[in-house]
C-alpha cells in the first residue's frame, strides 16, 4: 500500500530501535542472519514482543510472548489499532498529514474490543493492551514479520493490517521506525527487484504500464506482453486445466515446497515439457526432460544479490562451475541464441548496466560505486545518490510529494480449514535452524541439531492420545495422510501441532497442507492445516 | 533435552529465589502458559547476577550440581545452560560431579604443608584413601591456603544440608570424626590478635551483637560523616593518604573521588572480602571480630561516593565470617543503619553478601565484579578501571576489608591525624598475618615503619635457624635474613624490590623443604590461572614444569626460560595474577634456596 516492494528499513536501525514487533516470525531459526541485528537491538535496551502460536526460539528472547491462535493475526492486529485509537495513542497530525481513509479504518476495527480481541486469537485482553500502548507510545517501534503473516489464504489482508498499525502511530518513514518483511535468503529480495514477478519489470515497474513497458521494449526491440502473467498458484491452475503445458522452472523445487504434494506432482506428470535449470538434481529436476546444469551463484559467478534492507552487494566468481555447469547468463544467452535472438553473451556488469538504465531506482549503482561504498540500498536514481536507508521518509515532509497513504480495513476471516471433532488439531509449519527449505541445499550435511522428520505436539495431547515419545503416529488431514513418529515439546499448547518442511521423503507435510491461497499474493495457507493425529498401531 | 530436577534440588533453589511464577520460569504448566510468557534477554539479564548464589543454594543443600539442578537453575534465571556450566564449572567449591554429603578441603599450602598438613593427609590416605575417595558418605580434597595459617593445618569442612565448619590445628582424629558426624565439631583455640588501633575492639566488643558495637563507639563516624557531608569525607579519606590494603596499596581517596564525582547516577561499592592470598588471614581476623565495624565502614563509604547498593564479596570458605556479617548486616537493617534514609539522614544504602565459590582470581577486583555479576570470574581488560566502568558497567568503588575498616577512625579522628602515623607516603598502621616458623603466630599491627625484625620480635621471634621470609603471600617474595632491618612501608619494601602485599609474613627455618614449596607455589598459580589469556594459561604450566625438570631429574635449572616466561607473563598477561606469578620462584632461586635440592 506504501507503494515499495522492500522493507522500509535497514539492519542497523533494528540495531537502534526502542520496540520490535516480531510478528509471525521465528528469526533465530529461521533467518539467523537478521536475528542477529535484532539481538543487538534488544542488547541495546530494545523491548522485544513475539506474536506466534508458538513459544519458538525467537520467542524465548522476547519480553513478552503473545501465544495466538494460527491464523488470528488480523483479529490481534485490529484489536490492536482499536486500542491505540480509544486510549488516545493515535498520532493524529501524522494521519492527517500522511494518510487517508482513517475513519473507514477506524469504523471497521471499532468491533475489535480487548475482550473481542482476547477471545478469538487467545491472548489475553491485558497483554494484548500492553503491547498496544507500548508501541504506540514508543520513540521508534518495527514490526518484523515472516511467513507466519504471509503463508496464509489472507496473506496481503495479514500484510494490510500491520501496515495500519504504523500509519495509526507514525512507526514508519523515520529512523528506527518501520515495517521489516524480512527475506529467508540472501537474494530473494534482489529477485523482486529484478522482475522475478508476474506483473512487474524490473525495478518494480508495472508491466501493464504502457510507459514503463515500452522503455523497456525500445531498448529491447521487441514487444512485451502487455497482461500481467500468472503467480505460481494460478500457474498450477493453468497447468491443471492444460493451458499451460511448458514449464521452465529456475532454481525451485515446486514438487517438493508446494502445498498438496501429491496434486503437484501430478500437475507436474501432466506437463508436455519441463526444463529445471538448477545446481542440484531436485526432486523437480528428476521429473524434467531437460536438466539444465547451473553454476552456484555465491562461488562460480559473478553479480549481485540484494539483501532484506535492500543492500545491492557484489558477488565475484571463485572458481569454475564443475562439469558442463553453467552461468545463468550463459544459459539464458545460449537458449535465446537458439531461438533466433542472438544478443551474444553479455558479462554480469554489462547486464546490470542494462538494468541501471532501465529501473530508475538502481540507476546510481555502478559496479565501481557498490565496490567503493561496500554495497547500496535502493533506490539509488543517479550516481551521486548515497543510497536510501529507510523508506517512504516523504510521508514526513511538508507539503507531501505524493497522494496520502490509505488505510485499508482488513476484515478477519479464519483459515480455510477448519478445525472439527474429525479434524481437532491445528497442524502448523515452519523451519529449523539446521535445514533449509526442502533440503535440497542442507540435508547433505550432518547437523547435531537436525531432528529430522517428525511431527511436535503439546505434550498434554501427548497424553490424552496416550502416546509416548518416539511414537510413529499417522496424521491425516482433509488430503492427505503421512506417517511420522512424534514428539513432545513446550512450545506448543494442547490442539496446536507443529513440523518442519525440510524433510519431504520422510516426512511429506505438504501432503497434508491446503493449497487455499491468498488470491493478491498467491502464497497458500501452509501455516493452518486442520489434522487428526492417531497413534500407528 | 533439559534433564528435570528433584525436588530436593528445586526446593533449595526456590528457598533463594521464590517459587515460580509460570511454566515457563519452572512451575507446573497451566493453560495460561500456552497464552503468554514474560521473559527474555532483559529478565535474564536482570536475574543474571543470582546464578551464583543459585548454584550455591543447590551446592550447599545438596552437596553437588547435578544436570537436573543446573537446567532448572537456568530455567529459573533464563541463563542458557552452556553458560550456566561455564561458571559453575569455574569454582573449586562448586561441583559438577556427584559429590558425598561430607567434603573435607585439606590446606597442603606452603604454610599448613611444614605444620601439619602432610601427615594430616597421610592419615586421610590411610584411613579413607587417596584424595576423592567416597567413603561412608564422605571424601577429602587437597585445597590451597584456607586462610587460617595461624592456626596451622587448616580444614575446611563443606556438608551438604548442614553449615560448613572450619577446623583449626586439625588432627587426623578430629577431621575423621566429623567426616563420620560423630558428635560436635570442637572448636579451634582463639587466635593471636595484637593491636591498637584496628584490632582494638577485637576481643571486646561482641561480634553478634549490634548494640555492643553502639555501646563501644559504633556509628559515631557514620553520624560524623553525615555532619561533614559526602564531599568532606572524601576530602578527609584524601587527606589521611590511606593507600589499599588488598596488595596494590593504590590511594582509597583518589577511587572515592573518582566516583564521587561521576556523572553517572547509579553506582557501586564493593567490599573486596575474597582474601585469598596464601598466608593471608587478617581480613577474617576483623570481620570476624568486629563485624559491624566493617559494615559501617561501607555505609561511611556508600554514602561518600554516592553508592546505594554495597556487595560484599566474600571468600567461600570463610563461613564463620560469613555468619557474623549477614547477621550484622540484618541487625543494622532492622535498626534503621541500612536501607532506606539510613539514620534518617536522607541518603538510601544496604548491603548484599556475594560468596564466592573457592577461586584465588575472584580477589582480583574486575574478576570479583564479573562473578557478582554471574558470569566466570574472569579478569576484565583495564583500562577502563573500575572507578568509570565497573560493576554492571557503572562507577564503582572496591576496597578491602582492612581498608575499608580504617574509615571510620579517619572520619572521626580526621585524615591529618591518621596521616600523623607512619610515613607520609605509607600512613596508618598496617595489619601482618605472621605464620610459619614463629613462636605466636597471629594478627599484629603496627604503625608503618616498623622493621621486619621488630614485627618477628613482637610475634616472639622465629622458631629455630630463620632462613626466609615469604612476604606478600605466593604472589610476593621470598627475602633472605640479610633484609630484615627492612623498614615495612610500601616504600621501604619497593626500595628492596619486595612489595607489603597482603601483609603476609610468613617464616620458615632451617628445616623447611624449598624445592618443595617451591613446586607448590607453581602448582597453585597453575591452578588458579583462569585460562582465558595464553601468556598466564601456559607460563604458569611451562614454569611448574621448569621447576620439575630440575627438582626431580637434577638438571641445572634453566634460568633464562624462567626469566623469559616470567617477562612473558608480567608483559601479556591481563592481570595481576600472571604479572606476578613467577616473582616468589625467582626469589627463591635468587636467594639460592633451591640449592640445598
């Protein structure tokens, strides 16, 4: 709704911050690199809540830990700006210098009393008024978030609602001030930047607008779908209904980090045609035609990522790809090549430079610029430009440059699947500290920490189901069903089950997850799966 | 996996810290647990400087730290359990590995080893076995000086659910029975205490007993310093030239007015009662004797430096002394003398006991404040010095027990009065702890001045053919009989390369064993070397084995290793124990006290 595809702030003013927000995040495991600028903040005094269904790690850190139920967050947050509204904490020169629509907002969250708020996400009244006044009465307050917010059916609402937060206080657009999305790999924010989107050209530049399209078609010397392309989940329905039949997959393991694995693969069986291009035969890639053997970014080529504060940082080749492994570039060039489009075979700095003149807001970073500066946060429009640390600082400034920002009403909804006397238990996902994704990328290393594929409950279910540790129990959700030996742990509370994804042979928790998605952003609701654990006779 | 602990074990923790409020402190889990948690970094933190009476609290009840107990100490304080490992792992006195109820610390330092303790622990090694031996819930340890050299050889007895004693002049007969808790422990004959001025009310004043303290002049000086005012006491402490007691004899005044002057409002006082130095015991001496001195002495200086909270750090193995102070400081308390507007006079100060856990480094004043703090008590880099950065980062002054106790005679005497006595670079007198090879051993003071020799005549003299003094404890010097019309200030000992130290005088005769105690004092700093810095880590081991090269195999004794290990050492090494752990090993092979070998 701010209008940028990036976090608004950088890692060093998480360093500096007075109130972190975690929100629907498990950092310490999950993006420990980030964690580790947020310990300094809470070193430096920095008062730490975590909303989570469960007490993680990142939790254990925090003053106060709010134990949500999966899937309240929009009831939480309303309830939140509710609060701060009726105890007076609303900073109303800002929402009526910086914003617009803050009545409509204020009428919708007007049902969200404490005692409303309490019960339906859980928490109680007097902890949920706390951290409301605590954030609204802050100097400087970030809410950090994860997937927690955004792997649900109501992801970009989960997204909306916290927004509304810092446009009710003014945590946003100043130092120390912001809304942090962070980014579980070194470069998934720079893939955004580049255009990895399905309606937008790189530097976020909107693929339906027939001026930012047709510079980039001018320099290309050709045309450009005008229609905005399809994100992953409408993807998956397309090739369903056979209207796509080619796939041409780079650097994703979608037959194994998919909800519903067993409807995935046989979407994927169904395909005509399907290249992997990847530096690990993944599951994916055992199902292409063609495998399309990839040179690892971090050591075999040259280029940029971008990181979570939307640091561009320069990335140099150590050695040569292994075998007849090869650089994206190279790749993507011998493949136009050979279909009619010889552009030859251009270096890493000749490509970026190509995208320097085509999005504005990486215009100032040259090669010899990111070296001497050690890396630049966009947007950076020309080469005199320091970088930006935070963003949208124009909501500050008199009179506004541009059109106010809106607060848009986010009414709650729960997750699509529900919970029943057949289904009881709350099944959520997430990642351990030692694994990655599906574990393509670490499940060839050993970890003293990897627990493998298992299933945590709260160890008072451990107890009505009359189980014992180590257990193998079969869980089975409305899709599926897997069987997975299981555990007891703290974190969870009785109806609340817990497992990684890291571990797809062993254990296939997508089988059970819904593919429901959030039709804005296209993420499916892998946090809230309704389950029913029995122990395997 | 966090192992549970027994109940037992969480009760003794609980008994200190209060019962838990959630699941997630340690409490049995209720529904609300799964809703809310109040912890964190900031909890912790807060919590952090109680893991060491924690770990004392399941030591002493217990008589050991099992995994169970150390996980729910953590859980307790939200300390992770590696670092809650680091630091208990980090005192002699705390123990990671089942221990028996009944633990008997033998003394085989260089004063109890020629009086006694030898054949003490041979006795032990026929009756129960070698050192570590369980026997009938019971075990005895070799442990370095006990503080208690005048009345030679020392044990310290640590009982688990019960109060740890201290046997004095111990038999083997005596240490056996209350190994077996055959009846009362006897105890040990009073000791030799001369003086006027420090050691003057010991002996009359009652140490239990606050209005004693009030009937022989107590609290006069808090009320005359209350009179002049924070700034004149200091000025008063400047004005006396009172210089520390503890061994680095740097001025008290200057620290008070450092910190008296801070712009930070939070501030400390520390009592540095960790005495700890081989031969050293008249810290005990006064804090046993005349207990509610010293704790006036710390409100005089609480209030001069504008500290409201004093710690005092005491040695572990001093429970008697222990006792005498934590009573002192209830009765002070419930009188009004500590605690909010002490006296009525506007100004809040209290005191907290710290034990320590049996480690000679927590002596050393930033080692002290990192295990107030709960953390190893390992020494911090200086500068910045305590006096800008010291407990929990904040301006903090740290004196002695003997210094400390010269305030209150300072502030209502005045400062030029005390600087009357002595030298006008070493005031006041000084207390010596003279053991070893002397008729009386004991506490004497005397004013600055007095010779070696005067102070040996005044103990009755030495006991057979003196062949050495051991002055300022393992880390000071031996000297030969050649020094000692020596005049004992800091500047007549610095004239003679030596330092007072501690005030150890400590005399051995023609039949003591050097190469012996030699090995022993080597063996002592390798053992209290805390490790974290390489010069002291391996130069205190590379010297011990320098020293066995030559003792056991006879060959000539490489002198320019050890002066090189020495450099090493006093040029690298982060504190004081490293600087000086090779002084007393030269001396004695300057003095060619080796060569009789």
């Amino acid at each position: 709704m701010l209008g940028a595809g990036g976090g608004t702030s950088s890692y060093e003013e998480i360093e500096t911050t007075d109130v972190i927000l975690l929100w629907g995040s498990n950092a310490r495991d999950a993006h420990p690199i980030f964690f580790h600028h947020l310990i300094k903040g809470v070193r430096n005094g920095a008062k730490m809540y975590t909303v989570d269904p469960r007490r993680t790690s990142s939790a254990a850190w925090a003053d106060v830990w709010l134990g949500i139920d999966v899937g309240a967050d929009i009831a939480l947050a309303n309830t939140v700006g509710r609060e701060i509204i009726t105890a007076g904490l609303a900073n109303r020169s800002f929402i009526e210098h910086s914003t617009a629509h803050f009545e409509d907002y204020a009428a919708a969250v007007e049902e969200w009393t404490l005692e409303r708020g309490e019960q339906v996400t859980g928490v109680p009244a007097a902890v949920i008024k706390e951290m409301a006044h605590t954030y609204a009465t802050a100097d400087t307050a970030q809410i950090c978030w994860t997937l927690g917010i955004t792997e649900h059916h109501n992801a970009t609402d989960n997204v909306l609602a916290l927004i509304s937060l810092a446009l009710l206080t003014g945590h946003v657009g100043r130092y120390g001030s912001g809304l942090v999305p962070i980014r579980g790999q070194n470069n998934v924010q720079g893939g955004g930047d580049m255009g990895a989107l399905p309606n937008k050209l790189p530097g976020f530049q909107d693929v339906e607008d027939d001026e930012a399209r047709g510079k980039f078609e001018a320099l290309w010397g050709h045309a450009i779908p005008a229609q905005a392309g399809k994100h992953l989940s409408l993807m998956i329905e397309a090739m369903e209904q056979k209207e796509i039949t080619a796939l041409y997959v780079i650097g994703e393991n979608p037959a194994q980090s998919e909800a519903d694995t067993s409807h995935i693969e046989s979407v994927l069986n169904g395909l005509e045609f399907m290249v992997v291009q990847d530096i690990f035969l993944t599951r994916t890639a055992e199902m292409a035609d063609v495998v399309l053997p990839a040179a690892a970014g971090w050591a075999e080529t040259e280029g940029t990522v971008t990181s979570s504060e939307r640091r561009v940082q320069r990335v140099r080749k150590a050695l040569d790809p292994p075998g007849e492994a090869k650089d994206d570039i190279d790749i993507i060039s011998q493949l136009a090549e050979r279909m009619g489009r010889g552009w030859g075979i251009p270096t890493a700095e000749e490509a970026w430079d190509e995208l320097r003149a085509l999005s504005p807001m990486h215009a100032g970073m040259s090669y010899r610029r990111l070296d001497e500066l050690g890396g630049i946060q966009w947007p950076c429009p020309d080469e005199e430009h320091p970088g930006t640390q935070f963003l949208h600082g124009w909501l500050w400034e008199d009179p506004m440059p541009r059109e106010p920002a809106p607060f848009v009403p986010t009414p709650w909804v729960p997750p699509v699947d529900e919970l029943t006397d057949e289904y009881p238990i709350r099944l959520t996902t997430g990642r351990r500290l030692d694994s990655y994704n599906t574990g393509v990328q670490s499940s060839g290393y050993e970890s003293p920490l990897r627990a493998g594929g298992l299933i945590e409950i709260a160890p008072e279910d451990g107890a009505s189901l009359d189980l014992a540790e180590g257990d193998l129990v079969r869980v089975a959700s409305r899709r599926g069903a897997i069987e997975v030996p299981v555990y007891f742990h703290e974190s969870l509370r009785p109806g609340l089950a817990f497992m990684a994804f890291h571990f797809p042979d062993e254990a296939a928790v997508n089988e059970l997850t819904i593919d429901a998605w959030d039709p804005k952003s296209g993420t499916a609701e892998f946090k809230a799966t309704a389950v029913r654990i029995e122990k395997v006779a | 996996m966090e192992v549970p602990a027994a109940p037992a074990e969480r009760a003794a923790v609980d008994a200190l810290l209060g019962a838990p409020e959630s699941s997630w402190d340690g409490a049995h889990r209720t529904a609300a647990d799964g809703r809310v948690a109040f912890g964190g970094f900031h909890l912790a933190a807060a919590r952090r400087e109680l893991l060491l009476p924690a770990l004392h609290a399941v030591q002493s009840e217990i008589g050991w730290i099992s995994r169970g107990a150390l996980d729910y100490v953590c859980r307790r304080l939200g300390v992770p359990p590696a670092e809650a490992y680091g630091v208990a792992s980090f005192y002699a006195l705390l123990s990671l590995e089942e221990r028996p109820p009944r633990v008997a610390h033998v003394c085989d330092d260089v004063c109890c080893r020629p009086h006694g303790a030898l054949e003490l622990i041979s006795a032990l090694n026929d009756a129960i076995g070698p050192a570590g031996t369980v026997a009938e819930g019971a075990t005895w340890l070799p442990s370095p000086c006990l503080g208690q050299c005048d009345r030679a050889p020392a044990v310290f007895l640590q009982m688990a659910g019960e109060a740890d004693v201290v046997l004095t002049a111990a038999s083997p007969e005596q240490v056996l029975a209350a190994l077996r808790s055959d009846g009362s422990i006897t105890p040990g004959a009073a000791p030799v205490v001369v003086g006027e001025a420090l050691l003057g009310r010991i002996g009359t004043v009652d140490p239990t007993s606050l209005a004693s303290h009030v009937a022989h002049g107590g609290y006069e000086a808090l009320q005359r310093a209350v009179e002049l005012g924070p700034a004149a006491v200091v000025a008063e402490l400047k004005a006396s030239n009172l210089r520390g007691r503890g061994g680095a004899a740097f001025p008290a005044g200057v620290k008070w007015e450092a910190v008296a002057g801070s712009a930070e409002p939070v501030r400390y006082l520390i009592c540095n009662a960790d005495e700890s130095e081989p031969g050293t015991f008249k810290d005990r001496v006064l804090m046993e004797g005349d207990p509610f001195l010293l704790v006036e002495a710390m409100t005089i200086a609480g209030f001069a430096v504008g500290a409201e909270r004093g710690y005092l750090y005491i040695r572990g193995e001093y429970p008697a002394a222990t006792d005498l102070l934590r009573s002192a400081i209830v009765q002070a308390r419930a009188a009004g003398y500590l605690g909010r507007s002490v006296t009525g006079a506007g100004f809040d100060f209290d005191i907290e006991i710290r034990r320590g856990g049996g480690a000679y480094i927590c002596g050393e004043e930033t080692a002290l404040m990192n295990s107030i703090e709960g953390l190893r008590g390992e020494p911090r880099n200086k500068p910045p010095f305590p006096t800008q950065h010291g407990l929990f980062g904040q301006p903090t002054v740290i004196n002695n027990v003997e210094t400390l106790m010269n305030v209150p005679a300072i502030v209502t005497g005045g400062g030029a009065a005390f600087a009357e006595v002595g030298t006008p670079q070493s005031t006041g007198t000084k207390l010596y702890c003279v053991s070893g090879a002397v008729a009386r051993p004991g506490t004497y003071e005397v004013a600055m001045g007095e010779t070696l020799a005067a102070l040996i005549d005044k103990a009755g003299g030495p006991v057979g053919e003196l062949r050495a003094v051991l002055l300022g404890g393992a880390a000071g010097a031996f000297v030969g009989i050649d020094m000692l019309e020596m005049p004992l200030t800091f500047e007549g000992a610095a004239a003679h390369g030596v330092s007072l130290g501690s005030g150890v005088v400590m005399l051995f005769n023609h039949s003591a064993d050097f190469p012996d105690l030699v090995r022993r004092v080597a063996a002592f700093f390798r053992d209290e070397s805390c490790g974290q810095c390489v010069p002291c880590r391996v130069g205190t081991v590379r010297q011990e084995e320098l020293l066995a090269r030559h003792l056991t195999s006879g060959r000539p004794l490489d002198r320019a290793l050890l002066e090189e290990i020495d450099r090493v050492m006093k040029d690298a090494s982060i504190c004081g124990l490293g600087h000086t752990a090779a002084i007393a090993i030269r001396s004695a092979v300057d003095l060619g006290l080796l060569e009789s070998a």
